[in-house]
C-alpha cells in the first residue's frame, strides 16, 4: 500500500513538473521580465577608473543666482533649529577647470539639495553633473547622498550616469575652498568607474 501511494504521489510530482516545463517553455520573450544578458552584448569593452577634478560654483542671490530656494522652513523649524531645516533648493551651478568662476566652464551641477539636519548643517544633494567638454561631452553622473558642509572633505556616492558614464560608480569627494555670504565655491574630485 505505503509502494502504491508513493508511486501515485511520484507521478503526481512528474506531472506538475512536465506542466511547469511546458508552460514556462511555452512563454514568449515579450512575457521574460529579466535575464542576463552579456556585457558585450551592449558594445562595452573593459572598465575603466576616471579622476574628474572641476570647482562647483553655489550663488544663493543676486542677479546672477544659480541656487534658488523653492521651499523654506516649516514655522515649527523656525524656531527649534539653527539652521535653516527643511529648505529645498533647485541649482544650476557652473562646473569650472579653476576656482575662478569666469575661468573654462566644463559642465554644469544640476539638481536639488535638502537642508535636512536640525543639528547640523547637512544636505541631501540629488545632482547630475552635466558635462559640456571634450570626451565627456554631453555625458552625466549622477550624485545621491549627503554633504555636512562644514566637515573639511565630504564624500558622496556616485549612483549612476549616461554617455562614457554608463554603467557608472564611484564616489565624490568635495571641499570648500571659499565661501561669502553668497557664493561657495566647492572643489570636486570624482572618482568614477565605468565602461568604455
């Protein structure tokens, strides 16, 4: 008996996997939500590590502005912190080879930042760095993370990006190198993997 009801529960089991096999070989590729696929297959060759090395240039006010504040603190974070919690910024800041704003602008910084620490001052930066100049013309690389801004260097996590930067990841180190009350001026090195 124990003989018989083990066979019918084997067949059982090679039936349900038969249907599975049939079914699943049955699927056409528009139904495959994902599969590996090749590197080479998209035309990419070997991974290479870039250095970037550019100044960032954030001009809260004037005529000239490139930051500008779309959102500012809550009344409640008005008076508990000293630092302006909860501002959100929108920037377009110009990527430049020197500290000098007027000198070979190679990109600009395009995105947002956060004011998002009561007891510090920490951002949020959400970034493309969109460049403008020699082989990474018209390529980008995307920053995600945070920047205590009066810590001496900061580093934050490159996440992605387009053009040579497929495929991208690296991090961002960033450093003031001179600060007034409207103009900052950040020097970046970037060091990025990617594929070429």
């Amino acid at each position: 008996m124990a003989s018989s009801m083990l066979k019918t529960h084997s067949f059982i089991l090679f039936l349900i996997l038969f249907f599975i096999t049939v079914i699943a070989g049955c699927r056409s590729d528009s139904e495959v939500f994902g599969k590996y696929i090749s590197v080479s297959s998209l035309g990419l060759k070997r991974e290479r590590l870039s250095h970037l090395h550019f100044y960032f240039h954030d001009v809260i006010s004037g005529k000239n502005a490139t930051a500008i504040r779309v959102a500012a603190e809550a009344p409640l974070t008005n008076r508990s912190s000293p630092f302006i919690f909860g501002d959100v910024y929108v920037v377009d800041d110009p990527l430049t080879i020197e500290p000098d704003v007027n000198s070979k602008m190679v990109g600009k910084a395009q995105g947002s930042y956060v004011v998002v620490s009561q007891g510090e001052l920490s951002l949020l930066m959400v970034l493309n760095f969109a460049f403008t100049e020699g082989k990474y013309n018209g390529s980008t690389l995307s920053v995600l993370g945070r920047n205590e801004v009066l810590s001496t260097v900061r580093e934050m996590p490159i996440v992605g990006g387009s053009g040579v930067f497929q495929f991208a990841r690296g991090y961002a180190q960033a450093k003031t190198h001179s600060i007034t009350q409207i103009h900052a001026i950040v020097e970046y090195n970037v060091f990025v993997f990617h594929y070429c």
